[in-house]
C-alpha cells in the first residue's frame, strides 16, 4: 500500500511540473545566498561559509565550489553544502557555488594577506657537502653586492642522501650540524633536527638534492623526495615557501670517486644523467625550481679552465668551482644577472671571475645543455716563459694555484704562472698524503715570497708505523702537459715549527732524467731546494715523489710539502 502511495504521488508531482514553467515550482530552489559576499583572511587562515536557499527547501540541484585563484585560496564543500576555505598565500581570489545547470549561483570575493614580507631572502638548503660547496663560501658576498640581504641555511651531514633525509625526517633525529649565515656572520649549531631547522626562519625558498653518486639516478628520487617535501611543507612557518631542487654536478673525468663506475667513468654521461633525473624528478613532484650548478659546473669546464673546477675529482675547488656554484645560486634566487657582480674572493684572477659568472648566467638561461662561451675558450699552448707556484693547502692566494685536497686523484688542470696566464700543465696527486698540517713557519724569508696562508700549511706524510690509521710511506704529483724537448727548474717547500727532531724530507724528481734534493723542514723559515733541469719524460710527465730523508729521526717519520715553484730551465 505504501508503494502504491508513493507512486501515486510521484505521478502527481510530476503532473504538476509539466504544467509549469521549469523553475517555477515550489520544493524547487530557486536561488541562494552566502553567509558572507567579502572576507579578508591572513595566510593559513580558515573561513568557513554557508549557502541559504530560497524557498527553504532541501536542494534538489547538484552544486559544487570553485576558486578562481587556487594559489591564494583553496576550497573544500562540506556534506551539507558549505565550503571551507584556506587561505594559501597573498592575494584575491572569487570563489563560486553553482548548480550544474547554471541555474543558481553566488560568489563572494576573498582577500588573503600574507605575512610581511621584510625584503631578505631566506633559503634553507637540506644537503651535504655539495650544499656546503655550492652555498656556504660566497653567496652571501655576492648577494651583499647588489645590496640584497639574505639568511643562508645549510643542514649538513656528509655523504647524506634522500633517504637518509627522510629517515632522519621521520625520526625526528637530531643529526644534522645546522650552519645558518646570517648578516655575513656563519654559526654552526650540532646536534640539529630538520624540524627545528624548518622551523628557525620563515624560509622562502627549501631545497633538496641527492648524494652525489645517485644524483643521475632518476629512482632513487621516487620515493624520499615527495615524502620529505611533503614533511617540510608540514612544519614550514612560510606557506609561501618555494621548493628547489639542486641541480648537481658531474665528477672531473679522472675522479677515482667510488660510484663514477655507475656512469662508465664518463663526465658526459654523468652530467647528462643528473640534468634528466632532476628534470624529472621536478615535473612529477611538482617542484618550483631547478638551480643548474651542474650545468654552470659544465659550462665552465668547456672553457680554457678545462677540468680544473673540483678538489679531489668531485668537491668543488674552493675558488673557482665554488665560486661558479655560488653565482649560480644568486642569479637563480634573485632574478639578478650574475654577470658584471662585483664580488670577488680573493686569489680569483678578474678573467676567472668573468668566466664563472658567464657559466653561471648562461647556466640559468639553459639549465638543461650546456652552452659554450665562445670568447673563453683555449688557444695553442705557448712554451712557459715565467714561473709557476703551487700551493699544498686550502687557502686561496693570489698568484698561486691551490691544491686543495691531499687524495690521490686531487688535481688541478690547467696552471696558471705567476701572471695569471694559462699554461695548459696540469698536476695530480698520484700517490696520496696522509693529510694537512697547518703549523708551518708563519714569517719566512724565501724567494718564493710566500704569504702566512702558503707557509703555514702542507700535507704530510708518515713513513714509520701508523698515524691516524694511515701509514703513508711516500706521496707524489705528476705534472703533465710539459715540453719534453726542454728542461724545468722545479723547487720545494716545507716546514713545521715548534719542533726539536730532524724531519728531512727528500724530494725525487723524474722524467728522462732524475734529481734527489733534500730539505730540513723542521722550524724552516728560509730554506728552499731546487732540482734544476728537468726534461720532461717521452709523454711529456715529470713526477715528485716525497718520502722522508735518510737523516730524518721523527718517530713517525713525518715529511712534509707545502709549496713548489716550476720554472723555465736553460
């Protein structure tokens, strides 16, 4: 009976609706209000908002919400028929109820403020060593001159992957050494966790990268990257954060980096793995921004600089290959053109300084290729007319190439002399050193007229027993790329002050012909020696090797090399 009843009406109803005008019925919505035609919300905020319908009957249309402007404010209806709205970051947005039809509407009007904005950019890099690299050392100088104030962040662990990150993300591990920069003043805080790093400033931009050896490996990005942006978007403070990914760089072609390998040991195939997997890895995790250090890296390195951008076959050089790194970060941040910036560190040559910048700016035009800077490129290699100096330390020094790092493979690939012309000799350490010692004599009275920074440091090696787990019996450069037709007058530096025991070390220099030269580096202010006519061997390599001398009585048998001059023979 009750079905008959209800069928009986629904035909009466329908009756009476196709006697009228479609809308003119009532049980039929006719139109709506919103609670609110205009609201002004600070970012983060919620709002939440309620239709009314005329006549007051349940809504027999189907309806749905939309925004005009999602970026500044969101929408979300609720069961029955109001919205939520989330106000996302600075703005005005309209936001839309309407029946499917068309036939019923409202719209009101939302402005979202955000917080205000104090001028400083503030980038939070959560890295390793290639973050320390590439925005660490000169960002802030860079910035400083073109007068834009910025807060530098860099949570720090060695070697660190994605997943490691996430890892530590989900842990809550306080793992992290949390260097910040912060009015040209750098603080380190250990013992960090990547929610109080977050949470330290109301970052602009966060950025993320993969562990060197997985940087060209598009999945190992897949899972910890979405995962870990989505943890720091939860504890950011700025909900008008940008997102990057660090586009990292190649290792030079003679790096002995244990996951080159994965590459086939080639530069290029390297290179171009990183530039597709991050390319990738921003379109499908939605990231804001690529920065191209890596193609700025390559840039640079199909200039007359050639491979001579990295320390040991993978870390920057602390002049150059930061340097590069740095602009590019600048320019990508701040929309400002590199070149022309008149920052400069120290022991960078004005033409070295040209070409980073144009690496770098052309780097961020063409993030993806590498581009070639037709107006730096090397011409013929001239016979050596004046001295060249190289430096066995991390200080960088005008007129003096630094070796930067003591590994075997650390290399330097095109020497510059003493007037900053390019020589196309190169120099790598062949046989390790133990590490770098920094107490060498700091006043001395040579004709290598070497600053403190030359003089006080070295690397060292260890002939008797073993000294930090390392028992280094001998060490050796090899320089390439020399004349053999003619000879070379090499010379030698070393010292450690403070001590009482002898600590000879002996130099054994090779090519078609050999010298053995011997220095007391102990307390040495003034002594050099020299090996004097050198001819270059039949593929034009002469070697140093450094051992202690015979008379040498340290325990250890400690030796020493801090700095050498390669001069033009007879």
């Amino acid at each position: 009976m009750k079905v008959l009843l209800y069928v009986l009406l629904s035909l009466f109803t329908l009756t009476s609706v196709s006697c009228d005008k479609d809308d003119d019925v009532q049980g039929i919505e006719q139109s709506v209000v919103l609670d609110t035609d205009k609201a002004t919300l600070q970012v983060g905020d919620e709002l939440v908002v309620k239709p009314t319908f005329t006549p007051k009957v349940s809504p027999q249309r189907t309806y749905s919400w939309a925004t005009n402007n999602p970026d500044v404010a969101g929408i979300s209806m609720n069961d029955d028929y109001s919205a939520v709205v989330t106000a996302k970051r600075s703005g005005v947005a309209t936001m839309t109820f309407s029946s499917s039809d068309r036939k019923v509407s409202a719209s009101f009007e939302v402005t979202v403020t955000g917080p205000e904005d104090d001028g400083v950019i503030k980038v939070l890099a959560i890295g390793n060593s290639f973050s320390e690299d590439a925005i660490e050392s000169y960002l802030y100088e860079l910035a400083a001159a073109e007068n834009v104030p910025i807060v530098i962040g860099n949570l720090y662990i060695g070697g660190a992957s994605l997943d490691l990150h996430w890892s530590n993300a989900q842990g809550n591990a306080p793992a992290y050494d949390y260097r910040k920069i912060e009015n040209g003043e750098k603080t380190s805080t250990p013992q960090t966790t990547i929610e109080y790093a977050i949470t330290d400033e109301n970052w602009d931009y966060v950025s993320f990268q993969q562990v060197s050896g997985n940087s060209g490996k598009y999945e190992t990005f897949t899972t910890p990257l979405p995962a870990l942006v989505k943890y720091v978007k939860e504890h950011a403070t700025n909900p008008e954060a940008r997102y990057i990914l660090h586009q990292t760089w190649a290792y030079d072609e003679s790096s002995t980096h244990s996951d080159f390998p994965n590459y086939g040991n080639d530069q290029k195939v390297m290179y171009e793995s990183i530039v597709e997997a991050v390319r990738k890895a921003k379109i499908a995790f939605d990231m804001d921004y690529v920065i191209p250090a890596g193609t700025a890296i390559q840039n640079g390195r199909n200039t007359l600089i050639g491979d001579n951008f990295t320390r040991d076959g993978y870390h920057l050089d602390f002049g150059i290959g930061r340097y590069t790194a740095a602009s590019t970060w600048f320019e990508a941040l701040t929309g400002i053109n590199v070149v022309g910036n008149s920052y400069k560190p120290a022991g960078l040559t004005e033409l070295d300084a040209e070409i980073a910048q144009h690496a770098a700016h052309a780097a961020v035009v063409n993030p993806d290729k590498v581009t070639i800077l037709s107006d730096y490129q090397a011409g013929e290699a001239a016979p050596l007319t004046a001295p060249v100096y190289v430096n066995l330390g991390h200080k960088i020094v005008p007129k003096w190439n630094t070796l930067g790092d003591h590994h075997e493979g650390a290399s330097i690939g095109n020497l510059k002399d003493e007037n900053d012309a390019y020589t196309n000799i190169s120099l790598v350490v062949t046989q390790r050193f133990n590490a770098m010692n920094e107490a060498g004599e700091s006043v001395t009275n040579t004709d290598f007229n070497m600053p403190a920074e030359v003089s006080t440091q070295s690397y060292y090696g260890n002939t008797r027993g073993v000294w930090q787990n390392l028992e280094i019996r001998q060490s050796q450069i090899t320089l390439s790329g020399l004349d053999k037709n003619t000879t070379y007058n090499l010379c030698f530096y070393g010292s450690r002050s403070g001590v009482g025991d002898n600590r000879e070390t002996k130099f054994i220099v090779g090519g078609e012909n050999a010298k053995t030269v011997y220095l007391q580096t102990s307390n040495n202010k003034d002594q050099t020696v020299c090996a004097d006519g050198i001819q270059p061997d039949f593929n034009g390599n002469i070697t140093v090797t450094v051992t202690a001398g015979e008379n040498n009585n340290n325990g250890s048998g400690f030796y020493y090399f801090g700095a050498m001059r390669l001069a033009p023979g007879q």
